[in-house]
C-alpha cells in the first residue's frame, strides 16, 4: 500500500531545485529507491499523472448510515442495551464517521488499542502499515459491562445526553482499560493534571468497548459553525474543484498572526518554486475539546474569519474547515494523528510547528515535551512516509520593517518574539502589539474575547460566543 | 530487508498440516502475499534451501576490535575524556559488541532513542524496519556533559569500574534524558519501585550520550560461567555445525521444572511433524541484571545443568548458552526486544510463555501487565514478522498421572497449579514438590540456594555460588 501511494504523491514538472530551508520529509527519497534501487537521489522523479494523496487503507470510510435506512436503524437501535456517550465521545464518533481515521471502522478493539500503544501504527491484512498514534477508544464501567456481557447482543446503541440514538456499534469485543498504562504510553508521563486524560481518562470505566460503527446520521453541533465542518470527503471534492495540485494541511488551535500568515503564504510560493500549478492552502483549525484557556472555538473561527476578510490570506487558494478531532495535549504522539487525519482529507503537505500539541509540564516547571520531538518523531513515523513535512520556520516582529517577518539570527536584535503569553496580556489590558503583528480586525476579536471573559465573574470557561 | 529476509525462513518441506493448536505468526503469512498475490494461504509454500534465519540488518554486528588493534585502542583510549560505565552499562556494552541488537552500532543517538520509544522499532535507510523496543542508552550527568561538549572531541573512553579502559565511543551526540518519558513509554507506568528504573535510570544523569563503538576485547565476567556465553555469532556456528533446520529459542530466568521441559520437548516434536528434520532448542537464560528476589544467575546455572544432566533434555539437540542482556521486567515492550535478539542468534521459533518479562505492580496490588499482552504485542510487532511465534501451553501437574502434563480444562479437577511462589515456599522450608515436578538434583539446588540465603542474615541479595 505504501508502496503503491507514494507514486501517487504529486511530483513537480520542472526541475527547479529544492530550496535547502525546505525540508521535504526524508523518507520518502527512502522509499523511492525501494522501487528503483539504481535511481540517484538528485535525479528528478517523473511525473506521474494522479489525483489526490490516496487516503489510508486505499478510500476514506464513511459510518453514515443512508438516508433511506436511518429510520429503520432509529428503531434498530431504541431495542438495543443502550451506553450515554460524553461530548469527547461524540467527536470521536464524529471522527470515525467521516473517515479522519481511516481505515477505523469504529472504536478500537484490543488489537487495534495495543498497537496504537505500542507502534503508533496499525498494520493492515494487505501488508502495509498506517499511522495511528492516539487511541480512539469508548469506555464502558463495570454494571454496563455486566449488563452488556450477559444480554448475549453483538450490538449496542450509543446515545447522546439527550437520550437519542447516535450510533450502533456492532460486533463488539470488550477489554479491559488498563487507565494508567494508556496514559503514560500516550503521553509519556502519569503526571496529574493532563486536560484529556482529566476530563475522558481518569474518571472513565475500567472497560473498553471495540466495533464497527453505523453512525445514525451526520454529526451536527447546531452552533453556527457546522457549515465550516467539512468531511474529508467534502475537502477532497473542494480541491479537486479548485484543481489543486498540491494541498499544505496548517492544523492550528490559536487565533493567526501575521507570522502564521507569511508562513503560509511563504509556503505556496515555495510549492509554485518547485512546481506545482495550484497549491491550496488548509487553514485546518481543531473543533474539539480542548483546555480550559485555550481561545474557544467560536472566538477562534470569528478572528480567523477576520484575517481573511482583511486580504491577509487569499480565499482564491485558501480552504478554512473545521478538524472536528479533540485535542489531547500528546506532543510528538498526538501531532501524528493530525498530520495522518490530514491525508485522509487530501493534504500532502503539513506544515508541523515548534512543540506541536505541545504543553507546559502539568507539575513540573519545564516544557512537557522537548519542542523538537514533534518535527522529528513525524519525519520518521510509520504510515507518514507518503506526506511531505514543512517544519515551521520561526517568525518574529520585525523592529527595522514594522511586521512579522522570518527571524534572520545574523541581526537578532532587529526582532521582537511575541509570545502567546505576551499575546493574551496585551489583548487582556486592551493594549495594542506593535503594528503589523496581527491584522486590526483580529485583533479586535481577541480583545473582545478576553473582555468577555473579564466580565465573566465565574472566570475560566466563558461561554461560546454564537458565531 | 524484511522482505528478502522472510523468504529465508525454513520451510518443511512435508505438507503436515499445521496443527491447530500450533500457532505460527499471522503476519508471516501476510507478508508472503507481497511476493505473490495470488497465492492462497492454504498452499503450501516451496522449500528455499538456505542457511538459518538472516539476522536484523542483514549482519552480525561484531563491535570488539581486531587482536592486532587492541593495543592501539588502548592508547587511545588512555588519552581521551573518560566516562566511568556501571555494571549495567558493561552489560549493555556486551550486547552490543556481540551484535544481539544489530544493527545498532553503538549506544543509541536520539533518532534511534525516539524510534524504539514511540515504534519500538527502527527505519533503515534501505527502507526496512527492524525491530528495537527497550532503548539502549548511556546516560552522563552535567558535569560529564559539560567537559565532553568542552573538550570539543567527538569520541570519549568508556573504563569500568577498576579504570581499565572498555571502549571507545565514537561520533558522539548529546542530548536530553527525559527520565520520565523514557520510564513511561517504556513500562507503561511511572510509579516508584520499577527494579531497573531504580537501578539505571532514577539516578542517572540528565544527558544521553551516543555514538559508535570500539570495544576493547571480548567483556567477560571472569564468574567460571564466561564459557556458557556464546555470541550470536558463536551460536550460529553452531547451530550450522548441528546442522539445525529449526532453531526454537526459550528465554527464562527462572529455574526449569519439568512442565518446561514437557513444554521444550513437545515443541521439538512438532517442529518434526511439520518436516523439520533436525529443530535444535536454544535454553537461553538471561545472564545480565535481574530483581532482587529472582534466583541469582549462577545458581539458575547449576540447576539448568542438573537437568540437562537428569536427561529431561536431550543434550543431542539442546544448546544451553546465557543471554548476556539486563532485564526490564517492561512486559510486551520488553518481550519484543528478548525475541528480536534471539533472531540475531539464529532462532526462527520463540516460545513465548504467559505474561512474559512481567511482575507484579510495584504499587497497586496486581499485574503490571495484562498476561496476554506479551504474546498478542510480539505476535503485531514491526520488525518481527520472520520469527515464528509459540505461545506457551499450560502445563499443571496432573495428579493422575504424577506428573507434568499440559492443561486439560475437561478434567481441570486432576491439575495441580505450582505458582512460582509456591515453588519459592516449598524450597524454603525444605519440603519437597510432588514428585515428577522438578528432577530431583534440581531441586536440591534450590533448596541448597534457599538455605544459603537463610544464612545469610543480612537477607534478601545473597553473594553468587561460584559456578
């Protein structure tokens, strides 16, 4: 399958060399040999006239029941043993059904969960291997096991708060949920404190319950912003309706600066240096769960709506979408899921920032991860051979020109680096970063944000804006 | 690599059917569907005359110099920074230079740290993977650091603990030891009392340092027990001398009782129902270091050749050797890293028994880990594909029969279940097992190691019998 797939990664025409700064992911010139071993790296690869990345497992699933059996399935599942999922549960349900995690069919069941641990992969019937670094699993308690185990049923129903059916999963297996083993194997310490393994782990059954889903209808949230929620799927017809012969995946859970801004716009100048005709950008922000001082998502998609309102990004060759995973704060795990989830959605390139899903230690006072890692357990990552890996070149305000601008270390003193805790302070005391750090309409978004926040007495966890 | 590799995997040459109760590795089947698509799993494939299984890289790694350089190295060595190595480390320094972990060439650099952390496994630059689960490191404090990075060479010397000069390291890169990371991802948890955590690695420096080496002459321990230490290399000559077509390795570190010994022979039996002509056993005891409470290599030593001697094993088709390898006590993870060496030794076969290199938690009053996950991990790792695995069948003592017998749940009544500490127990206090549960000159050891122990007032660490 790897084999297969990287074939089909778009190549450019010309031969206009590799600008050195940009990185292209080492294994694939590795890979490249397996097909021709006489083949010189320098020597320029044909073209090889193809549509899209081909998504994990050769097609993206989808979980959606037709239309015309959702009723029936309605019914199917008010006469099964019924489990209330949580809203995490649910985004995953979300991710499943729409193929982020292909070639998933549903939760994990044990083989699956174990090499998700210990491989960060999953190897296929075929032979070949994908990427799969975060467990996506659905833990049940001890009464609900008995209560499972002992109706004899291969099937359950999962419903929402609300108490309507969501989802059937089939052919199940449960398994024990070995808690503090999964988190130290995820995220690389137990350390009390970690927002996903707080809200999803630590409370959680100790049982897990593994098998294909038949998700009842398409996932909505009914906030305003389901318009934005684009399956892979939708995105792959997107590009291929823009004829996009290369798409760079930008995963982001932050409102964007100008720094961002001229990182990708650097970046499809680049992909037109080497070749390719139409380069589209995903502006790819994660719409899940995620800690409780992180900007929320509605404040985060009304500024990034602002930046391209201002001009600052083109729309012409710009995707903005919403990436409906949670967020798990795993570091060099997590960023392998989103960089894979992105291929099923079409992209062959992801840009992969310093310390990505990164945070600081939750006890210790250092960072979590080394800001290293990310980049480099990506480049060598099973099952992320065929993606190409931009690491972030560094921007910072730029004293001598007045804007954001890549940092240049033979004149170190010209830049200013505004952090993201410098950045929430300012735009708490209504004070304004220099000019050309972020557009003035963004910025705006955010003061308004932490305004509201501020007038919120409770303190933390402001509502979301309707957006 | 793995491909070419699995094609050199002993076929029989009869069409015995499989016994079902004889497990082979799932994925050495799917791998064959690489090389021809169209074959179906039922048919049998053709014999491939060849040699023993290839080992990991396509070599044994030999890092001891050549008799003629010694002297120079030695030199050389006298001249450079010189970092002091533990016991531990002189036992890794041993695995290395005979090429169990090929192809490692040194202690590991941070690509290869982050690899066998995140995949257990390694990416060659031929686009293979080979597996490598437990890190193998060495770790330097603040200090060290300091005078290396310093000095500005790119090799130190390694001198144990008398001074004497081990090895030269070459090619040296520094990075970080995250401790904890490196705990969490390696065992699954972080709590205190991991006997080779608290050994190697609570106290240990902050820093790894790793490069290539050179080491100086053969380690020996100088314990009367340096003849049972074989290399890779040395039981590959041997098994070739033998003319073995099947090599079975069975890791342990416990003493041998007969529900083994019926276990080994049984194996070797239906090696030869499935057209194997000649399948020798590898009794591979792990020499390197162990908890406190396990039986001290030297006395597992005495009783191994009691049995060999009470002619439970045939010594015609036995090798006995020491697996020069400290012990994690890291379960699944650490289980791959046992079997992966022991392909480089020559085994295509490896016994895999219930919760192998398991214990119990150190904090929480049960298993660190789940008995099945050993076997269900090595059965999925990257890198593996080749080596046939054989779970372990249960053997009780059937009091019917008097004596060793495989579990039969249909009259579950007549076993008897001898758990180690049971064992333990009844070798204290001087009573005897049921006959036919150990040879008798066996447990006469035990019992003598027992008293010894008794003996010694300070309790739980006793000095080693010289063999």
């Amino acid at each position: 399958m790897a084999a297969i797939a990287s074939l089909q990664i778009k190549t450019p025409t010309q031969s206009t060399p590799l600008p050195k700064t940009f990185k292209t992911h080492f294994r694939l010139q590795s890979i490249s040999y397996k097909h021709n071993p006489t083949r010189n790296l320098t020597r320029k690869p044909t073209r090889i006239s193809c549509g899209l990345i081909e998504p994990d497992g050769g097609k993206v699933v989808n979980l959606v029941v037709p239309e015309f059996e959702r009723d029936l399935k309605k019914r199917e599942a008010m006469d099964l043993l019924k489990i209330k999922v949580s809203r995490i549960d649910l985004e995953w349900i979300h991710v499943l059904s729409e193929g982020w995690a292909s070639p998933l069919t549903g939760f994990m069941r044990e083989s699956e969960f174990l090499q998700t641990l210990h491989f960060n992969s999953l190897w296929l019937g075929d032979g070949s291997v994908v990427n799969m670094s975060v467990p996506i699993v659905l833990d049940i308690d001890d009464a609900q096991k008995e209560r499972i185990s002992g109706s004899g049923s291969t099937s359950v129903a999962l419903i929402d708060g609300s108490d309507n059916p969501v989802a059937i999963l089939n052919n199940i297996e449960i398994y024990k949920h070995n808690k503090e083993e999964r988190i130290a194997r995820t995220w690389g310490t137990t350390a009390p404190g970690l927002p996903y393994a707080e809200e999803a782990i630590t409370g959680a059954g100790d049982w897990l319950i593994g098998g294909d889903l038949e998700v009842i209808q398409p996932i909505k949230y009914h906030d305003g912003l389901d318009h934005y929620r684009l399956s892979p799927s939708e995105l792959r017809e997107e590009f291929e309706k823009r004829n996009a012969d290369a798409v760079f995946a930008f995963q982001l859970r932050n409102p964007v600066h100008n720094g961002h801004a001229l990182l990708m716009t650097d970046t499809r100048r680049r992909l037109l240096q080497m070749g390719y005709k139409n380069p589209v950008l995903l502006l790819h922000p994660l719409g899940g769960f995620t800690k409780a001082d992180d900007v929320p998502l509605s404040w985060r998609m009304k500024q990034h709506q602002k930046v391209l309102e201002d001009g600052v990004l083109d729309p012409e060759n710009t995707v903005v979408s919403i990436f409906p995973s949670p967020m798990h704060y795993a570091g060099p795990t997590e960023v392998q899921w989103h960089a894979k989830a992105r291929i099923n959605a079409g992209a062959n390139f992801y840009i992969v920032g310093r310390d990505p899903a990164g945070m600081g230690h939750p006890v210790e006072k250092r960072d979590l991860y080394n800001a290293d890692h990310g980049k480099k357990v990506l480049s060598m990552a099973p099952g992320l051979e065929r993606l190409n890996i931009l690491p972030f070149k560094v921007a910072a305000y730029d004293r001598t020109q007045q804007k954001m601008e890549f940092f240049d270390p033979s004149r170190a003193q010209d830049f200013l680096f505004i952090s993201g805790t410098k950045m929430r302070t300012l735009a708490k005391n209504r004070e304004n970063p220099p000019d050309g750090f972020m557009c003035p309409g963004g910025w705006e978004v955010l003061v308004e944000y932490y305004d509201s926040l501020a007038a919120n007495e409770a303190g933390r966890v402001p509502e979301p804006i309707p957006a």
